[in-house]
DNA sequence: CAGCAGACTATACGATCGTATCTTTTTATG
DNA sequence: CATAAAAAGATACGATCGTATAGTCTGCTG
C-alpha cells in the first residue's frame, strides 16, 4: 500500500461547503451579534439552515461552538487583511504622506467590511472572563505584537512620528475603530451611515491633518 | 386644605436610599458587566440583596428595569462629569496647550472611572435594535450636539486645530475611549492595567505630541 | 450482501428565565 | 385603633435554554 493511497479527507480543509463550516459562518454572524448569552443553539441552527441536532452533532457544547466560531473569524480575517493592504502599495508608491493617508484608509474600510472581529473583542472586552482570557493567549498577544512591529515599521521609514509605539497603535486604532464601532449611532443620529467614501475620505483626511503638523484647514 | 399641605412624596428623589434605588444601581452593574441577554432578574435580585419578587414590583418588566437604570446611569454620569472638567480648569489656566492637555486627563480619568455607560452603549451599538433606538431618542443626540459644541467652542479659542468638528470629536473620542474598552485586553497582554497616572499621562502626552504638530519625539 | 462508521435527526430531561398571581408585612393617616 | 395603600414576599406557570441519548440514513469496505 502506497502512502499516497491513503485516503484524503475530501475536504477537510477550513472554508469548505461542507454543512460543519456553513453551521461556522452562521454562528459567527449570530454571535457578532447578539453575544455569547443572545446565541442559543436553535437560532444558530435556524441561520443556517440545519436542525438544533447537528450543530450539536458537530460542536459538542456552546463553549465550543463560539471557540469554533472565534477561530474562524480570525482566519477570515487574517485572509482578508493582506488583500486591503496590497491595495495601499499599489497607489502612488513614492509618497510618505499619501501612503499613510491610504493605508489608514484601507484599514479603516476593512474594519467596516469585516466588523465580526471587532464585535466579538469588545464583547469579551467588557465582560471579562476565561472566554476573554482564552482569545487574549490565542490571538491577542499575537496580535498585539504585530500591531506595534507595524507601527514601528512606519516609524522608521517616516511615515509616523516617533512617539510611543503602543500608545500611537492604541490612538490610531481608536480614531479608526471608534468610528466603525458608533456607526450604528452616528448612523440614527446625523441620517447618514457613515460606511461610505466620501464620510471616509473625510475622516481619514480630518485625521491626517492632525498627524502631520496639521495645516489645520479642509474644513 | 392648604396647596402646602399635600404629602410630600419623602424621598422620591433620584439617588435616596430606597430599595429601588438599591436595584437600580444593582441592575445598572449587572447589565453593564453582563449584557442585557446576560442579566437575569435574580441575578439583579441577588446583587441588590432583595428578594426576585421585589424587582418586579418596582419595575413591571425587563424592559422598564433595563430603561430604568440606563437613565439613572446617565444622571450619574452628568452629575460627575462637570467636576472631572473643572479640575482640568483649575490648573494653569493662562496655558493653552496644558488646557487641553488637562482636559484630555480629565476625560480619560472619567472615562475609567465610569465606565458603565460607555460599556452600556457599545453593547447596544453591537446589536442594533429597539434598545439603541430609544438610547438615541433619549440620550445621543444630545450627546452628540453636545459634544460638538465642546469641540467647537476650544476650535474658537485655537485650543484644537480647526478641522472638521465631528470627525475631530470620534477621533479624539476614539483615542481616548478605546484606550478604556481594550484596558482589560491591554491589562492581560501588558501585564498592566493602564488605569494608573503613569500609563494615563504617557498616553496623554503620546495624543498631545500628535494633536500639536509633533515634535515627534519624547519616547 | 453484511457490517460499520460517520452524518444527520428526533425526542426528552432538568434548569432557568420572564412573568403572573396571590398572600403577608409595613407604613401612613383618619 | 382602624383601615387602606404601599412595600415586600411566596409560589407557580409556560417557554426556552443547554445538554444528553437513542434512533435513522448514507456511503464505503471487506
């Protein structure tokens, strides 16, 4: 017998069609948005299509599901990223200060196109637990590292000033999550969704003035 | 019978010490920890150290509890903010640049010392529904144009550059507040809390650096 | 065909939840 | 004191939750 004859899991693989990861999917979108205690299995099961028995089937209690769930958004995730990125080099390489207006402006619209992430953070975030201390080993510490290695990357080629990396990486993040995290309230109380290239534009541009010296016009 | 006669209510005051507003400032901890799926009537009974029936008494349904103790996190919020913002004027008032200095401090300061209605609002921000719709009715617009108004009025005194005012509040907002959602991320990443006067002035001054043309140094 | 493992389904159990109803205790006032 | 309202407590009901268990279906392999 060939080692090559054993036989493939088909498709074992992560973002397959397969019921298991549609099940995944599913109870991402509903844990994002209800949290841990507004998912139950049954609407879990009822957002994707399938009977209450097989999720269980396949998940053998909720605090493996969101576990499940978790691990998968991050993948989505740092699947994602890379691509928005790219997208920043792309433009009008030779300018500092257009490239960081771009690349706060690519993170700003992927915050706004994969907001699972960041619903599931602040949830564990604000109630913290051994949920929250399993995402902080599993992803966060990771994470955080990278952050700061981006931002004082940045640093050293000139596209930031050379303050306190952790602190820069904690201001910017805040200046663009903060908005993707008040949209539904910005949305309800100005009329207008800020999830669009102009109010985008704007805000990035608003807050480009303040990283660099500020001319302190473009109203 | 005199007009001066009628019964006075005793103490139908907001904050007494009634067993109601012994629930209500229960009910405002356990929904601001918990969620609003997460707490559970005798949980706010066992927190106030009443009996489960009692909370139903003084409020008919989850719904009015939930109402309920969001207005009264609201006035604790607008009784303590004024004195956290008179501190920032007390000191070395002649300077602009401490002012706002100060003023950011303050913020922060408040902001980790009332954290419960900034947890409340990211919740139902998180899960858009008939709750954050009431939350805007009753509580953002004001905040908002509030908020606005501040940012304008130190725009007048050239206290902040004069950019757009309500991008400048969310990215100052942003810088300040999400600083106060990740503290217990940053608390087990770090190995410490950022709620102490060190890490609070490091990060304000790091904001500073950035909100006044950048030195660009001061690591 | 037999058999077996994995995928899927049906059903049930105990706990807890929000709510409703009823009784007891306390308080205020004539 | 009498009494009525308010405050507080006791108990129960239907629904839903997480979980457990037994059964059915499908496709492969010997």
């Amino acid at each position: 017998m060939k080692a090559a004859d054993q036989k493939l899991p088909i498709t074992t693989n992560e973002d397959d069609f397969s019921r298991r990861s549609k099940i995944l999917a599913a109870a991402a979108d509903v844990f994002a948005q209800q949290g841990f205690d507004g998912t139950s299995f049954g609407a879990v099961a009822k957002a994707a299509d399938v009977k209450k028995s097989l999720v269980q089937y396949h998940f053998k209690n909720k605090d493996n599901l969101w576990q499940e769930s978790i691990h998968w958004v991050w993948k989505q995730r740092d699947q994602a990223l890379p691509k928005y990125l790219q997208k920043s080099h792309l433009n009008e390489d030779n300018d500092n200060s257009q490239m960081v207006r771009e690349l706060c402006k690519q993170i700003l619209q992927f915050t706004f196109d994969h907001p699972q992430w960041i619903k599931l953070m602040f949830q564990e975030a604000s109630t913290p637990g051994p949920r929250l201390d399993w995402m902080v080993a599993t992803f966060f510490k990771k994470d955080f590292s990278d952050g700061k290695a981006v931002i004082e990357l940045a640093q050293q080629q000139n596209l930031l000033p050379k303050v306190n990396a952790m602190d820069l990486l904690h201001i910017l993040s805040g200046a663009l999550i903060y908005l993707v995290n008040v949209a539904p309230i910005s949305e309800r109380v100005l009329g207008e969704n800020p999830n669009n290239e102009q109010y985008i534009d704007r805000h990035i541009n608003t807050l480009m003035c303040l990283l660099q010296g500020a001319p302190q016009n473009s109203r």
